[in-house]
C-alpha cells in the first residue's frame, strides 16, 4: 500500500514538473537582449526547481571594506556580502557579456520588489523588437528583487534563468537567482556601497 502511494505521489510530481516546463517554455515568446539565455546552458535539473548552480555560502573573505559592504567580482562572477571578521555570503551571479563589463564604485539608490522593467534607449537602439514595458512578476527579466546602482542604468536583480548563473549574459547588469537576491535585498540597506570589481 504504502510503495503505491508513493508511486502515485512520484508519477504526479514528474507530471507537474514537465507541464510547468512547457507552459514556462511557451510563455517566454522572446529573448530580452539575450537576458534569458546568453548562450548559457539549458535544461539543468537545477532550473526545475529554480536552483542556483553556484550555491550560496558563508566563506573566509579578509577585506578592508566596513561589514555591510557588496563586493561584485566580475571576472569571479561571485557577489560578496561583507559581514567583517573576515567573513563574507557569497552568491552566484551572472555578469555583462562582452563588451557591456564595467567597474567602479556605487551606492544603492533604490530598492523594489517585483520590479517593473523599462528597457533604456539604448537597448531599444539595439533590439527595437523589444517590448516598452513590463509588469513586474515571474515573467519579468528583473525577477523578484532589484537593488539599483546610484543614477546608473545597473541593477543588482533577480532572474527567472537560474541556469545562467555563472554566465556573461547581461548588458551589464548583476543577476541573481531570485532566492538569492532576496536574501540579499533583506541585508542591504539604501545607501549601501557597491564595489565592482573587474
């Protein structure tokens, strides 16, 4: 009795994944400016079920910078939450292509959840194709959390590609799976310092 019920649960929740593969599949009827894949790899079981292939974690970070601070390492493609005593969370990120890599030293300006997404004219001039406007929701580019760079166009943001994590795919933007940019979103205050590492 008990092996059939757990047959039962195992052939519905095989279903439930498939169709939600699908209907996520159709659902996505454009590339925003390569956001979505990047060249990055598809199909992971880790995309399923909105994992991060690169795991967050507590790791050994001596730095000068206050407790507080966020550490962007492009050429890692890792995100530093400085906690001090020689600490830091790690995340996984994915980072500008080619091209679209930057440097320097920021602060966040503004934090939104589920943000709406505006392409910027230059993306416009690049992929006219693009839509004017998106809500914000699971479909949104932007994902669950954005924390925004000063007057920059930048964004430390959530993805609904967690399989790009790891990736140069943005142009220029920091993603983030979308439980790890709110984690991160509940630590970082307005006013935080950002420093982005080439």
């Amino acid at each position: 009795m008990l092996s059939r019920c757990l047959a039962l649960v195992a052939i519905a929740c095989a279903t439930l994944i498939l169709s939600g593969t699908v209907t996520r599949a159709q659902s996505v009827p454009f590339d925003i400016d390569e956001r979505f894949t990047g060249g990055a790899p598809r199909g992971k079981l880790y995309s399923l079920f909105g994992m991060s292939p690169v795991p967050r974690t507590t790791v050994s970070y001596p730095s000068n910078e206050r407790p507080g601070t966020v550490i962007v390492n492009t050429k890692e493609r890792r995100l530093y939450y400085v906690l001090g005593d020689g600490r830091a969370i790690r995340y996984g990120i994915g980072v500008g292509r080619d091209g679209f890599r930057w440097s320097g030293v920021k602060t966040v300006s503004a934090k939104r959840e589920w943000p709406d997404w505006t392409p910027p004219a230059q993306m416009l001039q690049r992929r006219p194709d693009l839509p004017r406007y998106m809500p914000g929701g699971p479909d949104n580019p932007l994902g669950a959390r954005a924390l925004y760079l000063g007057s920059t166009l930048y964004r430390i943001h959530g993805s609904n590609e967690p399989e790009t994590i790891g990736q140069a795919v943005s142009s220029g933007c920091f993603r983030m799976t979308n439980d790890d940019v709110i984690d991160l979103y509940g630590r970082v205050q307005l006013g935080t310092k950002v420093v982005v590492l080439q």
